[in-house]
C-alpha cells in the first residue's frame, strides 16, 4: 500500500521542524495514542488503541526517525504488531519554505501489513490509511499553528 500527499503549514521551515519533532505534539497527532516515549535518540516506543473497522485493536510500536536532513526533510519507520495484525510502513517527510511563513509539508509512504487485518482488502486498508494519516496532518497543523501564535 502506497500514498503521498501534501499541506501548507502556517509556519517558517524551522519552526515547523521543530513542531514535527517534538513527541509531545506527535503524541496529540497520532490517532489512539495512548503513550509515546523516548528509547533513545530517534526512536520511540508507541502504545496505539486504533478503532477503525477491522484495524479496531491495540498495538505496540516502535516509531525511528532516519536519515535527518535538518530542517527539510526525515525518513519514518515504523512498525507495529497487536492483535489484528501487524503492520511496517516507511514514510519520507519534506519540508520546503513557501515564504518566511509558510511551508510545504510534502509525504509519500509505503505500507505493508499482515495478520487478519490483511484479509480485509488493499481497498479498506488503503481508506482506513488516508483516514489516520489525514487525522494525523490535521491535528499537526492545528498544532504548528499554536505553537507559531505562542
């Protein structure tokens, strides 16, 4: 399972660095994330309540920050297992400056999952993907636009 997408943020490129690294907000970002902390530099440890159709279950999962390329762009992996399955996903986050204020927040990812939660169909899979994903970008924005008016 493949996807990209992109948004405008409200906020300068370090600005927006900084909110996109900071656990704290990636905690709030993340749908059903019950704790998120720190392993050591660049990988945390996840506890997710995911509630969406046959996805509905708990997992744990490490989340690793890759090849930093400070303040534009990061790779994601993670992995997951609970008991509907487990999931690896590869994500690749780019930043660039529209203006002083604003930035691009461009994203592509490659999914793979297996267990039961694979016998649903790339289709599901792939909607229940763009819904947690279009959460997650909705509440960052929110977040890096806090984070700019404060």
């Amino acid at each position: 399972m493949n996807g990209k997408g992109s948004i405008t943020l409200e906020a300068g490129v370090e600005q927006a660095w900084d909110v996109l690294l900071n656990p704290e907000v990636l905690a709030k970002c993340i749908m059903g994330c019950n704790k998120l902390e720190l392993v050591e530099e660049g990988k945390y440890k996840a506890d997710l309540s995911v509630g969406i159709a046959a996805v509905k279950g708990s997992y744990s999962s490490t989340i690793e920050l890759a090849d930093l390329e400070k303040p534009k762009r990061y790779k994601l992996i993670v992995k997951g297992e609970g008991g509907p399955g487990h999931v690896e996903a590869t994500g690749v986050v780019d930043l660039s400056a529209v203006d002083a204020n604003t930035t691009t927040l461009n994203y592509e990812y490659e999914a793979e999952v297996g267990g039961k939660v694979a016998m649903i169909g790339q289709r599901m899979l792939g909607g229940v993907a763009k819904l947690i994903i279009n959460d997650f970008f909705k509440k960052f924005s929110k977040e890096v636009k806090q984070a700019v008016g404060s």
